[in-house]
C-alpha cells in the first residue's frame, strides 16, 4: 500500500511540475534516487508517465492519464463548449461524432463520443489512440502545428497502415497544405479499412491546436458527393466550440 501511495504522488508531482527530471524528484521526495527512478519508469511502462520528447531525461504525463481524463474532463471548458455542438452535428449526418485531443506529438487520445442511430457504425473507445500522421483528428491538428513539430514527427519515420496513408514526407505536408486551405482533413481508409472521417481543429485564441472534433462513418456510407457539405459542417462546429469556449 505504502509503494502504491508514494506511486500516486510521485505521478502527481509529474503532472504538476513536468518535464521533471529524476533528481528534482528525488529532491521534492527525500528518497533514494534508485526508488524514484524505479517509480518513473513503472509509471512510464504502464503509459501513466513518458520521456519529454526534447529531453528524454524529463518526464511527463503520458496517454494514460488522457485516457481516464473523460470523466474529470466533463467539468472543463472544452467538453462543455463542445457536448451540444457535437449532437447537433450528429443529428444533422446521423453518424458518430468524436471529441480527440492531442498527447503532444504521441498520439491523438478519443475523450468524447456521441453515437449515431445505425445498426453499422464506426465505433471509437473513449481513451482509443491513433497516430497524427495516418488520421483525419491527427492531421487537423498537424496542419496547425509550428513547421518543427511536423519536421520531429517526420523524422521519426512515418508508419504505413494502408495503401492509402500518407507516408512520404512531401505528400504529408501537400495534404497539411491542403487542410489549412480547406479547414478540414480528411481520412478515407488511410489508418483502419473501411473506416472514413472528416475533422476539423478547434483552436486557442493563439491558434493553437487544442482539439478535433470529427465525423467518423464507415466506407459504405462515405459520398464524395457530399465531402465538402460535410467538410463545412464539422469546421462550423468546430469554430462554434471556439467560441463557446471561455475567454474567447
């Protein structure tokens, strides 16, 4: 029970004081570094905690914690601004809507979902990640991303889950080119088959990414007829959560 305990403080003290690093830890604590660093990285292994992507001797929060967030995240200002324009949304394409957010350049983390009324549906798990690079919610807000963030994730190697994803360097930042121009991205096949979606980013006051909210249909009912109908519509609710958001 003690380990447990001192486990949960030491993750909350990440989350408090990220990045961190082992020995201002050990510090804050008054214990061996051996234990804090054993903590660390069992926290890490479980995905509770990560390595700061620009200094791997810091830690951070990592995917985990986005993806028990949910219940914590329905008192905030973004699940608020966004729960009714998501079922409006929903109710004018009758198909699932999901709310994604970022965990850095790591993933993209589902923490809200409204569903639609058909007997086939896509389905995404609250807590579900997918990677920027290969998804319609990740390349919404890849495309507004400062150009060093896209250069890291492209450095990294650019993962291939079908024919169809944008693995090459040049052809991912033409499709970032085009999501800025048009205001939404889209994904047809290009992370899971027969799974379609089109999402658009819902930003800061400084521009900044802070999440997407998307349409998510399977292959069987997506129409490139209605591309850019849909196209506006999940960018207008995207600007309208903005606006509902406090402050803006």
């Amino acid at each position: 029970m003690k380990s447990l305990i001192r486990s949960l403080r030491i993750l909350e003290a990440v989350a408090q004081h990220q990045p961190v690093t082992v020995g201002e830890m050990t510090k804050l604590f008054g214990l061996p570094k051996s234990t804090v660093q054993r903590t660390l990285v069992t926290l890490a292994e479980a995905g509770w905690l990560r390595a700061n992507r620009r200094d791997t001797t810091r830690w951070e929060i990592g995917a985990r914690v986005l993806a028990v967030r949910p219940a914590a995240l329905q008192g905030s200002s973004l699940f608020v601004a966004a729960r009714e324009p998501m079922l409006r949304l929903r109710d004018r394409v009758n198909e699932t809507i999901h709310l994604s957010v970022p965990d850095a350049l790591q993933c993209m983390v589902v923490v809200d979902r409204v569903d639609c009324d058909h007997a086939v549906r896509t389905f995404h798990a609250i807590g579900d990640t997918s990677p920027l690079h290969a998804t319609a919610v990740g390349r919404a807000v890849l495309a507004y991303l400062p150009k060093q963030d896209v250069d890291e994730l492209i450095a990294r190697g650019l993962e291939q889950f079908g024919d169809s994803t944008p693995a090459g360097p040049e052809d991912l930042r033409a499709e970032l080119k085009r999501i800025r121009t048009d205001g939404y991205a889209v994904n047809r096949n290009q992370f899971r088959p027969g799974v379609c979606a089109i999402a658009a980013p819902i930003l800061d006051e400084e521009g900044t990414p802070l999440a997407t909210v998307a349409i998510s249909m399977p292959e069987s009912r997506y129409d490139e007829a209605r591309l850019r109908e849909w196209g506006r519509m999940v960018a207008d609710t995207a600007s309208e959560i903005t606006g509902r958001r406090p402050g803006t």
